[in-house]
C-alpha cells in the first residue's frame, strides 16, 4: 500500500489515492492532454505554500508574510521568460480556460467578435463553443480545416477575418495534429486590426524544446496551461507583451480570481527548472517520434488519419467505416488497459457523445520511457482491442498484457506499493 505522511488514519481516502496511483501504473496513458509530472512537481506541489494566501502580486500583496511567495513568483517568471522569450508572464492562472477567459476580458468588451477554430476542426471549448463562457459572452465566428487536405483553410481564415472584422483572432487547438503557420494567424490580424491571442496549452513543451514554431514572435497574448506536454502541474500561464501586462494582471487579479494557488505556482516553478534542462529537449524529441510511429503503425493497417498524421504529440482516427465510433473506441481501449478519449472529426456528423474519432497522444509514455520500438507493440495492442472491440474477455486479456508491458517503465519508484 502507498503511505502517504499523514493519511495513514484516512484509511477511505488513503485507498483511492492507491487505486489512482495503480491505474496510473498499469495502464497506458494515452491521452493527448495528460502527462506524469515529476516526484519533484509533485512534491512543491504539496508543499508549505499550500497554506500561504497571497493576493496580488510581487511586492504588491494585501497581506503580510508573502516575502517568499514573492520570491518564488519572481522565479517562475524568470524562469519562464528564459524558456519562451516573452517580454511578460502572469503564472497564477489556475487553468487554461482561465487563462484564456483573462486574456480575452483584457482586450474585449461582451458582445465583442472573435474568430476561432471549430470545435469539431480540433479547437477548444473556449474558443468560441456555444457552451462556454467565450460562445455565450462573446459573439464568436469559426474558422477550420480545408476538406481536402484536413489542414487550416489559411486562405478561408485571411477571408473571414476580413469580412468579420473580429476584435480577436484565437489560434491554437486541442485536437489538430500539425505545426500552425503563425505568421498566417499574423496577416489575418493585420488585415482586420485583431489582437491575436494564441492558446499554445497542447503544444507548448514543443515550442519550448524548438520543434514547434513559437507564436510569442507573432501574437500580442499567448495562453497555456503547465500539464500536458510542459509536464508541469494542473494550471495556466499567460504570456504577453508589455503593453498588456497591466490589463492582463488586472483580470487575472482582482477580476477573475482571488489569492493564487502558491503551492501549484511552486509546482510550475519546478516544472519550469525541469524545462530548461536538456533532457527536456531530448524528451520532446522523443515524444513526437512515438507519435510519428503510432501513425505509421494505425495507418498500416488501415486506420485512416485527420491529415494523415501528425508534426506533434497526438494523432486523431477518424473511425467512420471501421464499424464503430470514438465512444464504442474508447470504451475497449479502457478495458483493455489503454486510457485514450473519443473526439470529434473535421465535418463531424455525430453527436459529441458519440462521435467518429478517437484522440491518441504519446506525452505521457514518452515520458515513462517508451521509444519506437516500444511503441511498435502499444500499437499492436491498440489493434487487436480495436479488432476485438465486442469480446470483453479478449479485452481483458490485452488488459493483462498490457499491466505485464507496463512493469518494465517504473511510475514514481520512489513510491512504495
């Protein structure tokens, strides 16, 4: 059993904490947004700071006792500043969605336009979704892929930013698998006079390693959160120029939120140290070359691909003709011991419970160690639970497969089972 300091007489909570902590070990984790932070993220992130309450800024708080929040804060931007070349950084954004809410509330008023992707072209929630805050607040506009290529219609974007005239331009996305033109996104802008906001959460352990292009150059905000490929803790940053550092300051504190979550921001600072080693570099390499061969391995035996691969850490299945859905994939992925999540396509027809992909990322394998050849066998194992996607017997014999394979990656070794 794991011991955790201090809930050793929380036998409930002290029991779900394992069980997470075995599924994670057992399993491969698949999805595009998850990643395994450090021992040592982890750590700063259970830390002291949990009981500090610190609003406001370095040597700008409303209460006393925060000359060491400030002195982590100052290093985090530091740090972050080093790693992205921005001229500014607000770290207290407790989320992407959050961050983004603050960079968005810094240059629009509601009922101000904005362009960005189609959910269902592989945008996010918060870039114009009816369902979020930004599709409810904001009168928003949608670009997406050609049909053709499955890439960014850039000519169609140029068009409708013309025609719309919107106030913000949002580029970034959730589920699209190629290097984005941002000097594209920056004529778009030019030509209607739009701020250009660039959500980078996905693919911002990329552009710190150099194999993504960086939007800092090109766009006025750039937004991310600290997990998924940066490996760092639950949470977001937000990066910008310093002509909006004070408005972009101003909505993250006092408009949206109260005191920051020191202990998380420490957690971001850890994460931020582990960045600039040159293992980082080493591993985001590795990450992109696993997805390559995921690719390589789906596409082999069929399994059609939105773009026909990827330049990133994730690649999207489009399983219309296969015989099932994203839902009915991830369902058999789940009990087979793969840990992967549905997701709509380009020109999706099906309802976002059941839709027609089904999003795989490399991250978080990457990050236990695998290489190609180890990804050559997560992709027979995808396979024959795809192939077997109506037998739960086969599945949970994969599964079993799948807990033997994993027992050569080690999770957290320094934690006791």
């Amino acid at each position: 059993m794991v011991t955790l300091k201090g809930l050793e007489l929380d036998q409930r909570l002290s029991q779900i904490l394992h069980r997470e902590l075995e599924r994670q070990r057992r399993k491969l984790e698949m999805i595009a947004s998850e990643n395994f932070a450090s021992e040592a993220v982890l750590a700063a992130g259970a830390s002291v700071f949990t009981n500090k309450y610190a609003e406001g800024y370095p040597e700008r708080r409303y209460y006393g006792g925060c000359e060491y929040a400030d002195e982590l804060e100052v290093l985090t931007h530091q740090r972050v500043k080093k790693i992205f070349g921005c001229e500014y950084v607000n770290v207290q954004p407790h989320s992407g969605s959050s961050a983004n809410m603050a960079a968005y509330f810094a240059v629009l008023k509601p009922g101000d336009s904005i362009l960005g992707m189609d959910l269902s072209h592989g945008g996010h929630l918060t870039h114009g979704a009816a369902v979020s805050f930004s599709g409810r607040l904001f009168s928003c506009h949608s670009y997406g892929v050609s049909k053709e290529t499955e890439l960014i219609d850039y000519d169609r974007l140029i068009e409708l930013a013309t025609t719309i005239k919107p106030k913000v331009i949002v580029a970034g996305a959730s589920s699209y698998p190629r290097i984005i033109d941002f000097q594209k996104f920056r004529e778009a802008a030019d030509l209607c006079g739009a701020v250009l906001i660039v959500d980078m959460a996905h693919f911002a352990g990329l552009v710190a390693a150099g194999i993504h292009p960086s939007p800092v150059p090109y766009a006025e905000i750039v937004t991310s959160t600290t997990h998924k490929t940066l490996r760092g803790p639950r949470g977001g940053l937000i990066l910008c120029r310093l002509s909006q550092a004070k408005a972009i300051d101003e909505q993250v504190f006092p408009g949206l939120q109260g005191g920051p979550l020191m202990h998380i921001v420490a957690a971001k600072c850890a994460a931020m140290g582990e960045a600039l080693q040159p293992d980082f570099i080493d591993y985001q390499h590795q990450t992109v070359k696993n997805a390559q061969r995921l690719a390589a391995r789906l596409s082999s035996v069929g399994y059609r691909l939105v773009s026909g691969g990827t330049d990133t850490h994730l690649i999207l299945v489009d399983l219309r003709g296969s015989g099932l859905n994203g839902q009915q994939a991830q369902t058999a992925l789940d009990l087979a011991g793969i840990t992967a999540n549905k997701n709509m396509v380009p020109f999706e027809k099906e309802s976002f419970k059941a839709p027609s992909g089904l999003r795989l990322g490399t991250a978080a394998l990457t990050t236990r160690g695998f290489k190609e050849s180890d990804i050559d066998q997560v992709s027979r194992f995808i396979i024959d639970a795809l192939d077997h996607h109506d037998d739960e017997s086969k599945l949970k014999k994969i599964a079993q497969k799948v807990e033997d394979f994993t027992i050569n990656f080690p999770l957290y070794p320094g934690m006791d089972s």
